[in-house]
C-alpha cells in the first residue's frame, strides 16, 4: 500500500490575473516517462472537519502499468474546485469553484511536472457551480450552476482565460416529489427537490446539442447549439425522468446512440436511445444501481460508460460501492456485480485514458482508491492503494 503524505492548510487563491503564454508552454507529455500520465484531482476546501479538507487542485503523476498515483502536489489553491476539466489543447485546465458566489478559474499548464498559472477567474453565472465541460472545438466552457438552477455559456479566449457568459439558462418550472419514486424500500434519500437544481451540462457527440440535467425538477434539459456565436436555443420539449428521482449524471455512449441518466435519489440509471437528428431522448429502461432486495438508503453519483462500450459503471454513496453493468446489443443494462470502494462516500470516479483502471474519490474518507479492470469480464479488483487527499472531489487525466 502506497500512501500519500498530507499536505499544508488551506489558503483562498486570490488576485489571479491572465497572463499569455503562448509559445512558451511546453508539451507535458514530451517530458514525462512513457509509463507515466498526469491527473489533476479538485478538492473540497473550507472548514477543517466539515467535508472540507483540501486546499485547491492537486496534480499526480499515474503509473499505466501498475495503477499508481504518485508525487501528489498542490497545484493551485482555489475555493472548493469540486469539478475541473482539460481543454482539448491539453494547454488549460478550467475549474468550478463551488460556492453561492459562483465562480469559474481557468489556468495554463505546463512544465515538465504540470504546473497550474492562474489565467484568470469569472462568475458562473450563478450560485454552487457543480460541473464544468467543454464543446468539441475548445471555443466554449458549459456550466452547471446547482445553486441557482441554471447553465451558462463562457466562451475561451485566444489566451486560455474565460469571458463573460454568452448566454445564460435558468431553469423553470415545478419542482419534482422529496421523495423518490424509484427509492429502495426503506430510504431516507431527500436532497435537492427544494428548488430548480441544474447539475450537469454536455455536450452531444455531434457537437450540435447540449444536454444539462435539473435534479430539483426531475428533468433533462436538451438545447440546440450555435458553436459559432456559442448561443442555446430551445430544442424538443424537456424530458422528465419519475418524480423526486433526482437526475444527475449523464454519460453517452461511444457508439452516440445510447445515452444513461444516474439518478442520485432513486440509485437508479435510465438508458434513453438518443436521436442524433433532432436531439431527442426515447426511454428504453430503468434499473437499480444496487443490488438486488436491497433496503435502505443511499445517493447515486456518478455513472460511466468504459470506453470499449461494453461496461457501465455506477458509484453508490452511503453503499459505498461501484455497481457493475453488461452492455447488451440493444443499450440495455444487465447488473453483474460490485465492488466496494473501500473508502466512504465516493462522490467521483473516472477511467483512465488507457481504459485499465478506475479511481474513486471518497469524500469523507479522504482518499483515492484504485481499481483494475478486468477488460474481458469488466470487474473491478482492488490495487492495494489508497492516495490520501483531502476532501476529493473529481480527478481527471492528462492525455
């Protein structure tokens, strides 16, 4: 077992300026090992002992072969960065900084080590960013605004920093029942169905469509998207998933054609086929993401599709599992198995960009475990390794 030595306090980011780098930033991966990849995992910053024990975003250094994170450091501080992703560039990495005064940093990388320099930082568009993602071009930053229930559209400027948002969405509407429809029997599980909660916004595969999910409204959102003017239009009618189910994930596909919805209140998925023409969703199936005669309560977070297409994967908190699906020919799901991720409340998890393993971010136990991959069977087996960080939020690669 390898651990990961803690690292100093806590300190806000402040007074981040853009600076251009142009031609000056070098290529991570033409200096690194080839056995080696960097991640970046965001943290949970704020009140010691209250779920939130990091201090901003911290890089590591992956080992392909063995599963390994190592030589973890504090890449930059910044508030509670609980979503952060890569520009196509592999040259930025954008960050949520979830808080009521919501807010987005964006930051140029580079060196031979990944080091972060702050570019610049610019209001969300509204309160508890939770999730951040990128249009295929690069050009466009969407985000999801939990507190405020909306998403906006922050364009990327020539130097990597962000403007201010093109267009913002605020969700309305009637908010869906505190209790699930789906829930387990026994379940306590009541989260966000006070308001409009917008969780999570994408892209399509086609680039021509952005989806977001509203958990408080029980719905998906699907917009039309201008990719040269970054602007949403209103699309077909939203679709609504069981009230008081709480949609919060979405993961496509590769084939583009199956889209799977993790619903945190229920722990259930929905498998929807997705019409790439017009951008619309037609349900296909429901299933649990614990096991069967299961009693009690626990919140879904996160749902991923390997990227052979074969496997789905479903991370289960308070279970503290990651369930484990089949792929049929139809899209539909078959649950063959868990397994526990040996940490407390995985709030994250994601495969790496070589498809071996899967890593888990469990919030409250403060670490990050990782999983081999068995390709054939699609279980998960433990590598033995625990990386101790405070308060994980996401992790995400390099590549």
């Amino acid at each position: 077992m390898s651990i990961v030595q803690p690292f100093s306090r806590r300190h806000l980011l402040g007074g981040a300026s853009a600076l251009a780098l142009g031609a000056s930033l070098r290529t991570v991966g033409e200096v690194l090992r080839p056995d080696r990849i960097l991640a970046y995992a965001g943290t949970y910053t704020g009140a010691v002992g209250n779920l939130g024990n990091g201090d901003g975003i911290y890089v590591l250094e992956m080992n392909t072969g063995t599963g390994e994170l190592s030589d973890c450091r504090l890449a930059a501080r910044s508030p509670s960065p609980s979503w952060i992703v890569i520009h196509p560039s592999r040259r930025y990495l954008y960050a949520v900084n979830e808080q009521s005064s919501g807010s987005v940093s964006a930051f140029a990388i580079h060196g031979a080590r990944g080091e972060l320099t702050p570019l610049n930082t610019v209001s969300s568009g509204g309160s508890e960013p939770a999730y951040i993602s990128l249009d295929a071009s690069g050009r466009y930053a969407f985000v999801a605004n939990y507190g405020s229930g909306s998403v906006g559209v922050l364009p990327v400027l020539p130097t990597g920093a962000l403007g201010t948002a093109v267009d913002l969405r605020r969700d309305q509407g009637s908010v869906g029942s505190m209790r699930a429809t789906d829930a387990p029997r026994g379940s306590f599980a009541i989260s966000g169905h006070d308001a409009p909660h917008a969780h999570m916004v994408l892209p399509d595969p086609q680039n021509r469509f952005v989806l977001a999910t509203d958990l408080g409204q029980d719905r998906i959102y699907i917009y039309g998207f201008d990719s040269k003017t970054g602007r949403l239009s209103e699309n077909a009618p939203y679709t609504t998933l069981r009230t008081g189910d709480g949609p919060r994930h979405l993961a496509f596909h590769p084939n583009g054609r199956w889209l799977y919805s993790i619903q945190e209140e229920s722990s259930t998925i929905a498998v929807f086929d997705y019409d790439e023409r017009n951008g619309s969703l037609h349900p296909n199936q429901t299933v649990s993401t614990l096991p069967p005669n299961f009693a009690g309560t626990s919140f879904a977070s996160e749902v991923l599709v390997a990227p052979d297409g074969r496997y789905v994967y479903a991370a289960n908190r308070l279970h503290d599992t990651i369930a484990i699906f089949s792929i049929g020919g139809d899209g539909r799901l078959r649950w063959i198995g868990e397994a526990s991720t040996l940490g407390d409340y995985p709030v994250q998890c994601r495969i790496d960009p070589t498809g071996g393993f899967l890593y888990v971010c469990n919030r409250r136990s403060d670490n990050i475990t990782s999983f081999r991959i068995n390709r054939e069977t699609g279980m998960l087996t433990f590598t033995g390794r625990y990386t101790e960080l405070g308060s994980p939020a996401s992790i995400t690669f390099l590549h």
